[in-house]
C-alpha cells in the first residue's frame, strides 16, 4: 500500500486530512493519517483523541483502548476519554471495567446521580 499520500504535508495539513476523512466516515483512511501524526507529536491529546474515535467506528476496540488509555492516563480529567473507553470497553463485553470509567466521565460531566 502506498502510504506517502497519508504523510505528506506538515502537521496542520494533515490533522486538516485526517479531520476531512473523519468528517467524510472514512475512519480507516483518517486513521492512517492520524497513526503517523500521533508517532511525531505523541504529547498532543486532541491528535490521540480523534485516533481513537477512528478505531472505535472502525471497529478496532483494542486499538482504540490503547490509544484511550494512553489519554487517561496522561489526563485522568479528560472526561470525553473516559467515556469512550467506558464506551468500547461495553463494545468488547467487559461491562464491569466499563461501568467504572463511565462513572468517572459522569462525575467528570459534574452527573452525580446514581448510576
């Protein structure tokens, strides 16, 4: 597979890419973009983040895990990450460890109410 279309550009050209296959449902193609964006600005939350989300409508839930929890563990109040990896770890069937980062996002979201 020819990649260099994926890489090519700087930075801002490509998360410009990567959000115009998301946005077009493309999640494998922005995957790709994003794969190499995250590689050379791994601190980059928001990058990481949209990586994520185009693995989890890929239905790539480990890879989509991985990357979540690379996020919460860097940003532990970063309630949208928690609630996508509340959301593909339910993908996976592993409710308990699902039902404890939703809990999280919604405590997060400032939701108290028993859930």
């Amino acid at each position: 597979m020819d990649t260099t279309y994926y890489g090519h550009g700087t930075a801002a050209e490509r998360w410009e890419r990567a959000r115009m296959f998301f946005d077009a449902k493309d999640y494998a193609a922005a995957a790709r973009v994003l794969n190499g964006l995250v590689k050379e600005v791994p601190e980059q939350t928001g990058p990481r983040l949209l990586l994520a989300r185009a693995y989890y409508h890929s239905a790539q839930l480990r890879r989509a895990e991985a990357e979540l929890r690379v996020v919460v563990e860097r940003e532990p109040v970063e309630q949208y990450a928690r609630l996508m990896l509340g959301r593909t770890l339910e993908r996976q069937g592993r409710q308990e460890e699902a039902d404890a980062q939703l809990r999280i996002a919604a405590a997060l979201a400032g939701d108290f109410a028993d859930h």
